[in-house]
C-alpha cells in the first residue's frame, strides 16, 4: 500500500477477503528473485508499458523491476554403480540398508542418513588462462534425473557442473493483476552462446573426472550416453535436459541512480518510494561465483544493521 510516495503497509488476501496490515516505519519485501518483482509490479512499480498491460496504476516507473535475472544452470550426467555401494536408491538391498540407517542414525546421530547426499564439490578454471573459477562441480551419491522427477530403480552417481558467471538474462513478468497467479519466469538460459560453450567444457571436464581410474571399481554405464569425442551431441543433451541449480538473483537490482535497470540502492531502499526496501537475492547485481545461500544470509544481517542505524 502506497500513499504519495511512501509504502505505508501491506493488503493480503486471508482466504478470499482482502486485509491490510499498516507500518509504523517501513516495509520490506524479502519474498525472493521471483515474489520480489511481482509484488513490486502487482504495487505499481515497475515499466510502465508493462503495469497498463494489466490496468495497474504507476505509482513509479523503474524500468529494470523485474530484469537482470541470473540463476546458476545445471547440467548433470549419472552413472549406474551395483547396489552394494554406499549410494542411496532404489532396490531391495538399498531399501534394508536405508532401514538400517535410519536406526543407525536414532541411536548414534551417524551413517548414511546423515548425508546431504551431495557428498563433495568442486571450484574448477576452465582453462589455465582464466583467473578464478567459472565452473562448479556437485557430486551425488543418487541417480539425478529432472530434479529427482524422473525416478529409476537402481544405484547410481551423478555430477553436477554449473557456468558460475552466466551471461545470459531472463525476466519476471506478471500473468495477472491478481497475486495470487504466480508471474512469468524465463530465465533464458544458454540465450548467449558462450554460456552453452563453456558448459560443453565443464560437462567434458566432469566426465573426464569420473571415469579415470579411481572410479573405474564402481562405475557402471552411463544414463544418457555422451561422447567426449561428440562436442555438438553433449550440447544437444544441454539444450534438452539442462536446468536450474536454485540460485536465481537480480530481478531487483542494487545500483546507482545512473544505472537504468537499478532498483534499490546501496541502503537496498526502493528509488523513489521512502519506506520500502528488497531485502532477498534479487538485489544482487551479478551472481556470485558459488551458492546463494550464505550471501543471501548476509544481505540480511546487513540490512538489519542497515535498519537498526536509521539509514
């Protein structure tokens, strides 16, 4: 709810009645790179052009609500290992052992259940010419396929490689005038070209890795076959089956008052609406080179400083 220039409090839905909760200094909208920019749209801030679609009345015209959105994209390969490795699926043995573990886990809070079951990572350079890493690995002791959707009986490993510095941008754009539909989400992924080269390499590079010698024990077939020697078959597979790694940041950009698609400055406070600030990872400018988590984390304690000082 905004009267003037000024965000005085919020109006929700409880069931189907509308109700308003007022604020006594500000409000902060934390709802993330996605609930961010469609409340701030929903509220009359954001591109003109694209509130009158949906007869929302302009209270700011801030053309970059919305834009800049980064996510991590992920692409996994995976690769069958007999049941009697400590791997978690889907088979008899894997079933008692995964009983077992539970009540290993009840009597000495240890063992197999207590795994994160993305057990290792790592920080990789593409090429000894690049200066710090561009590619992130994540290894699973678990068959990933269409994030867990798409089940398989069996065991099996698999590894993750993520472009860390993406160059391409999608958009949050609303669907609806009504809060409760959720917004339009593209995040336009491998839109520039050099994301998909670099993430053929980093696919090659984890490949390499998992079938050297260590794995050579355990290491079954591959479940979506791909050749190191096939450059153009590993980037169809990208374009088919490549996905978010959940770290979607910038729909609500932090930056200077010359910076067209800025939205919040360095105080995370709205331009042009007093009480109101992004307080979430969609007012980071670039995405980080690793996990949101802990940064967003930080925004966080910042921001409260932020607010307990009066700035």
């Amino acid at each position: 709810m905004i009267e003037g220039k000024r965000a005085r409090g919020v109006a929700y839905y409880h069931g189907n009645h509308l109700e308003q909760v007022r604020a006594r200094r500000e409000v902060l909208v934390a709802a993330g790179a996605f609930g961010s920019p469609q409340l701030l749209m929903l509220s009359g801030i954001g591109a003109t052009h694209e509130l009158q679609k949906f007869g929302i009345p302009v209270v700011k015209d801030l053309w970059g609500v919305g834009k800049n959105l980064q996510d991590h994209i992920d692409y996994v390969q995976t690769w069958r290992v007999p049941s009697h490795t400590d791997t978690i699926g889907v088979s008899l043995r894997g079933s008692a052992k995964l009983a077992n573990a539970m009540l290993q886990w009840r009597g000495k809070r240890s063992g197999l259940i207590t795994s994160s079951i993305a057990t290792a990572g790592a920080f990789m350079r593409s090429s000894p010419e690049v200066a710090i890493p561009d590619l992130q690995l994540v290894f699973v002791i678990a068959i990933v396929d269409n994030h867990a959707r798409t089940m398989h009986l069996g065991h099996g490993i698999s590894c993750h490689v993520d472009v860390l510095r993406p160059y391409s941008r999608g958009v949050v754009t609303l669907n609806s005038p009504d809060p409760r539909i959720a917004p339009s989400i593209d995040p336009k992924f491998l839109a520039d070209e050099r994301d998909l080269h670099l993430l053929v390499k980093g696919g090659q590079m984890q490949q390499r890795i998992i079938e050297s010698k260590p794995f050579d024990s355990i290491r079954g077939k591959m479940l979506y076959p791909a050749s190191l020697d096939d450059p153009e078959g590993m980037a169809r597979d990208i374009r088919n089956r490549a996905d978010t790694q959940y770290h979607p940041v910038g729909t609500c950009k932090m930056g200077p008052d010359s910076d067209p698609l800025a939205v919040v400055d360095a105080q995370l406070r709205v331009k042009g609406i007093a009480g109101l600030r992004v307080v979430d990872a969609s007012i980071m400018p670039t995405l980080i080179g690793g996990n949101t988590n802990a940064p967003t984390i930080m925004i966080a304690e910042k921001a409260a400083e932020l607010i307990r000082s009066g700035q």
